[in-house]
C-alpha cells in the first residue's frame, strides 16, 4: 500500500462479514516529501515524521462522499467495477458487500443527504491542515448526530522531531500525562532519558479522531506507539536542501537569543545542526486566531474525562492559551502560524508584507523566504509560472473564520531588515 495507509480485514460471525478494510495511519500527516537544493519536491521520496503539507483530507473527504453517492445510485455498475479493481476476492467479501456493505452505505448517504449533507460533521480545512479536536467531538458524541460543527480548530501539522521537549500536547496543551505539571522547561537530559511510555499512551488516543479508532482499543495500541517514539526521540528532521550563509547564520544566531529563544527552546551554539538544550513550554496569547483554542471547551474537556484515558493517562484541561512550537524542522513546514495562515517565514516575520491569500498544496520550497515558493499575481501569492504543482492546490482566504494571519507582530517588531535576513538564514539550520 502507499506509505500512509493501513490495511486491514474486518470480520465478524454474525453476520457472516469479511471485507478489506482501509484507512489512514500516522505516515498519512507525517511523512513528506524531500526536496532538492532548488526546492524542488520528490514526492516519490518520503521523509518520516516531515509534515505532508500537500494532505488535503477536506478534498478527499468530499471526493469520496461524491464518488459513493454516484456509485450507490447503479449498485449493478458499482459492483461491476469493484469485481474488475478487486478480481481476487471471495465469494463471502462478494456477499459482504452486496448484502451488507452496500446496502449500510446507501442508508448512511440517504441519511447524511437529508441532513447536513456533508461526509463528516466538521471541516478538516485545507491542504496540511487537520481538524482533530473537531473529529474527536463528533467521536465522543460532543457534537449531536446530524449536527454539523461549524467551528474553525485547523492545526497546521508539525514536523515531530524533539517531541520529548514537550511536557503538554495538542497546539493548547490541552494534554498533559496524569498528575504532571502541564507547562514546564525541559531540558535536553531529561527529554533523552524521558520514558517515552507516558507520550505514546498520550498519543495513542490520538488515534480516536485521526483514524476513527475505538476509544476502547486505543490502549492496544500503546506499545507500538512507544516503538515509534523511541524512533522519533532518536531521529533529527533532515538538513535544509539549499545553501545557507553561515556568516549571516552566526549573526541570526544573536538576533535568535534575543528575540526567541525565551518562547521557542535555547539551542547550542552549533552552525551545522543546533541542538535544542532546553525547551520553556510557553504558552499564552501572541495575538493569532482564537478559533484552536475555543473549540477545545468544557464540553469536550467532560467527555475526554469520561474516557479510559480520561480516567487513568490524560489530565485534559481547556488552557484557553497556546502553546508556543518546537522549531525543529520549520524549514519544512508551511504554511506557517498554528493555522497555517502565512506562506513564508519572511511574511511570518515582515507582518505588513502578509498576503491576504495565497496558494497551499505540493508546493515548491522557496529556498531565499523558507516556506511556499510564490510570487504576487492579482493579489495572490501564486506559485511561479514555471512549477507545476504535484498535488491540487487550493486558494487560502485569510479573511475565512479560522484563517486569520494576525498575530505574533509584538514578537518581530524592532527586527530590522538586515536581522531579518541574518535569523531566516538560521532558522534554516533548525
């Protein structure tokens, strides 16, 4: 299968079903492609734990609402195709599907027509984008059936290196591991002697929304879990392609220390691959969308109690603040802002520069401004003329619930010109 899948089987006595079953598995959101010294994508060549900034799990979603909907209109034809795709199956995956499979999926699109008419009852946003404190609501029965949650909690995915230095999860640390403190400094000996039991019992519950797991079965999951913490404790987000000024990076350095770090994690002083020594887990009001930290409220805050996890491995609590990100492999993951709301690190750091929209999805890198290579067309940061694009971009509208560009402009301010090239060419190196 792609990376980023899995497969499976599912299959019961009574009734007598037996069908192949796929679905999405972490590599889906964390695996991206690597990129040549130009930025130039390889999408053929995967990079664990890299964030897939081209996923669009909106696009997809609404693709396979629309594709059922036409294929349960002529069950004759649907099972035609799916007897060619699939010539290997057995007599009983063939009666699972005309006897159970079909007929269950007719009467779930009836009921999704006359309702909401949407696939899911949340919004996963645009391409790098997911909604999971919206999936999990509808999973934990926060949002009503046949109510649709309008509310706008995209997170941008993040590269998961340094994942140790992190003493609460989720953009709000809405997360923190039982009876520990949520928002603490960690230092670079206690992350790599950290147990990583406790962070893969935290993330096993993750798997409820992403991969619409069964709260009940997420706990089986936690060993393996543990195994690709321990990868990723251990793995580093690969250099930036393009070249860097190591004299403008040495001075960006200086600007770094006295403009980030006390947000961000301390770094040594390394010009080839910092290292983060110590991480302070800030968290608080920088001035960017509200919209993440609303949708994690009190309600949700209850069901998640009422859960296995609730009870015994997650201490859940509605922060109302944001937790400031790991930087480690930025270079690779915009757009930028906890919503992905800004295309470059230069725009990030020269707020009055930000365009209102711009393009997102199988982007190139832009080597000279970190992040979606663009250029101003029509009010549009477009991707150049020349590239073409290896997955369907779509038009960011920063001016939608959810998007909003604002914020962390009191950060930058006072950062001239010549810094700011000096910290963009370090924060290359991170």
């Amino acid at each position: 299968m792609p990376l980023g899948f899995s497969l499976g089987t599912i299959e019961r006595t009574l009734p007598p079903l037996r069908v192949t079953a796929i679905n999405i598995g972490c590599a889906a959101c964390h695996a991206g492609p690597a990129y040549t010294p130009d930025g130039t994508p390889n999408p053929a060549a995967a990079v664990l734990g890299r964030p897939n900034t081209a996923l669009d799990l909106e696009a997809f979603s609404q693709g396979v609402y629309r594709a059922l909907k036409t294929g349960s209109a002529d069950e004759m034809r649907l099972l035609e195709a799916v007897a060619r795709l699939f010539p290997d199956m057995t007599l009983r995956e063939r009666l699972s599907l005309k006897w159970i499979v079909v007929p269950q999926t007719r009467a779930k699109l009836a009921a999704l027509s006359s309702g909401v008419d949407k696939p899911l009852p949340f919004a996963n946003g645009a391409p790098g984008l997911t909604n999971g404190v919206g999936s999990l609501k509808a999973r934990l029965g926060v949002t009503p059936a046949g109510r649709y949650d309008a509310s706008a909690g995209f997170v941008s995915i993040p590269d998961l290196a340094d994942r140790s230095f992190r003493s609460a999860f989720l953009a709000d640390g809405a997360y923190a591991p039982s009876g520990a403190v949520r928002f603490r400094t960690i230092g670079r000996a206690e992350a790599e002697a950290r147990d990583t039991k406790p962070i893969a019992a935290i993330a096993s519950f993750f798997m409820v929304p992403s991969m619409g797991l069964a709260r009940q079965r997420t706990e089986a999951a936690i060993p393996d879990l543990t195994l690709v913490l321990d990868y990723l404790s251990a793995s580093r987000p690969p250099r930036f392609p393009g070249a860097i000024d190591r004299t403008a990076a040495a001075a960006g350095r200086d600007v770094y220390a006295r403009a980030c770090k006390s947000c961000h994690g301390v770094y040594d002083a390394n010009l080839t691959e910092p290292r983060l020594l110590s991480f302070p887990n800030w968290a608080g009001d920088v001035g960017t969308d509200p919209s993440r930290q609303r949708v994690f409220d009190a309600n949700l805050k209850s069901a998640i109690d009422k859960t296995g996890h609730g009870r015994r491995i997650i201490d859940a609590a509605v922060t109302g603040k944001m937790a400031a990100p790991l930087l480690s492999g930025l270079w690779s993951s915009a757009p930028y802002l906890t919503n992905g709301s800004i295309p470059t690190l230069r725009h990030l750091l020269t707020p009055q520069s930000r365009p209102k929209r711009f393009m997102s999805g199988g982007h190139r890198l832009s080597v000279s401004d970190v992040g979606i290579d663009g250029v101003m067309r029509d009010g549009v940061w477009a991707f150049p003329p020349d590239y073409q694009p290896y997955a369907q971009p779509v038009e960011i509208d920063t001016g939608k619930t959810g998007f909003a560009n604002r914020g962390h402009e009191r950060e930058v301010y006072g950062i001239s010109e010549r810094e700011r090239e000096a910290l963009i060419a370090y924060l290359k190196l991170l």
